[in-house]
C-alpha cells in the first residue's frame, strides 16, 4: 500500500487534510460518508503506476479536516476543492469520488468548470423522493441519535454494519479501519453530515448540466447500481464501466480494476 506525502490547506471551514501522490496526471478523489480519504488507501499504487497523481482529501468533519460549524450542502463540501487546487499549484484537475463522494465531484465540476476537467461519478445517486425520504427517516435519524454506549458498544454496532456489508469480502482489520474513520467523525460532532448533505442533493439536474468528459464508474453489487444505470441512460454520452459484483466497499473488494478503468479513461481526457 502507498504512502503518499500529506498536508494541510486553509479552506472555508478551517484546515483540510490531505494526501498527494506528487506526479502525474491529478485526480482529486472525494471519499464517501462516513469514511475519509484513507478509503483509497489501496487504490493509490495501482494509480501511480499509471501515470495518474491521486491527490485525496478528507471532507471538512471528516478524517483530519476542520469540521464546519453547521451542516454542510454537498455544494459546502465542493468548496473545498479549489483552495486545494490552488495550494498544491494545479490549475486544472480531473475530480472523482465514491457515493457521497461522486455527489461533491458532480457539484465540483459544475461549480468550478475552469478547474475541473473531468468527472468519475463511482455510485450516483438517482432514487424517487419517496426512497430519499426513507433513506433520510432510516440513516440520517439513526446516525444523529448515535452515541457513546459502554464496552465500546457502539463501535460494534459501526463494526457489524460493515461486517454485513462487506459479506466476507473485506478483512477485518480493514472493517477496523472502518471504526475508526467513523468514529474520527464522531468525535467532532459531524457523524451524520455527510448523509445529511447527499440525501438532499437531487442529482438529476447537476447530472444534466456536466459538461466535461465524465466516466459513470459502479459495480453490479452495490446496492445503488440500478442509479447508475439511469445516469448511464440520461447521459448515453457519458463512458461507463461496471465492475461485477462487489458492494459499497469496490475500493477494497477490487481496488486495481476500479483504478484501471479510471486511469483508462482519464488517459483520453486533455488536462
């Protein structure tokens, strides 16, 4: 697993951690909620190996990043992207990012368009508002009421979802991982911001008004496929990949397809 050089810049909310693999082309990769930029630890070689510089943040509240003083908008967390940019000296960038992540990267890319020059969106989100709303009565209530139980009870609780999640698939001192990222959130209060900000992004008018070559990037077992191939059916000019199988957590389950078919695709754009 690479280790990447990493740092701090000023943002809109405080300080943003970072991670930056130094050369090559750069794609900021944005991390789902409610993990934080080390959900690409494993994807990082396979991508310096192709000639690609991942360049992964933690979102304010998350990982090691300031949080913001109120909930965030997906547009929020896209303003973090620029003062990034501008400290590491890139003047234009590619932007991808995971569920949570391909949302802020979707936001990114149209409200930065001089600075984003291209988009993978890895899990879309398109669903009807009455599974938004459930997803909002189920998750967001669920995360906003989570809270410190004795014997750690609650780390289990993290360490059981994602153990059923991953089905086998993930080892368990990565689902430890998991815990930890999570509980990074917690400690600053910003444990349900992320879903917050996503289940109330309505994706379809962002996804129509992308105008830089975008590559739609999911896999046949995460449970929001059926979104990206709506997306794929809205945007038929968008290029499209589909890893079989896997779940929520295809960084770890196939790390080296999903960075192949990214680099693939960014090769063919002009930075």
């Amino acid at each position: 697993m690479a280790r990447l050089r990493r740092g701090y810049v000023d943002g809109p909310f405080g300080q943003i951690h970072y991670w930056d693999g130094a050369v090559g082309k750069p794609l900021v990769l944005v991390h789902q909620a409610i993990m934080s930029a080390n959900e690409y630890d494993y994807v990082f070689q396979p991508f310096l190996e192709r000639g690609i510089r991942p360049i992964a943040l933690d979102l304010p509240g998350f990982g090691l990043s300031d949080p913001p003083q109120a909930p965030p908008s997906i547009a929020d967390y896209a303003a973090a992207i620029p003062p990034l940019l501008d400290a590491l000296g890139i003047r234009r960038a590619a932007i991808g990012g995971h569920h949570t992540g391909a949302l802020v990267s979707n936001e990114a890319a149209n409200l930065y368009p001089d600075r984003i020059s291209a988009c993978i969106l890895g899990g879309p989100l398109l669903i009807p508002d009455t599974v938004r709303q459930a997803l909002i009565t189920d998750i967001v209530t669920r995360e906003k009421a989570f809270t410190a139980l004795p014997d750690a009870a609650h780390m289990v609780e993290v360490a059981k979802i994602r153990e059923r999640y991953a089905a086998g698939t993930v080892s368990l001192a990565r689902i430890t991982d998991y815990v930890v990222q999570a509980m990074q959130a917690f400690a600053m209060g910003t444990y349900w911001y992320g879903h917050a900000a996503a289940f109330a992004y309505h994706q379809e008018g962002p996804l129509m008004a992308l105008r830089q070559p975008t590559l739609i990037l999911t896999n046949t077992g995460d449970m929001i496929y059926p979104a990206a191939l709506e997306a794929h059916r809205m945007r038929p000019d968008f290029a499209f990949h589909a890893i079989e199988g896997g779940g929520i957590d295809i960084l770890d389950q196939h790390p080296v397809e999903w960075a192949n078919a990214a680099a693939d695709f960014l090769h063919g754009v002009d930075f």
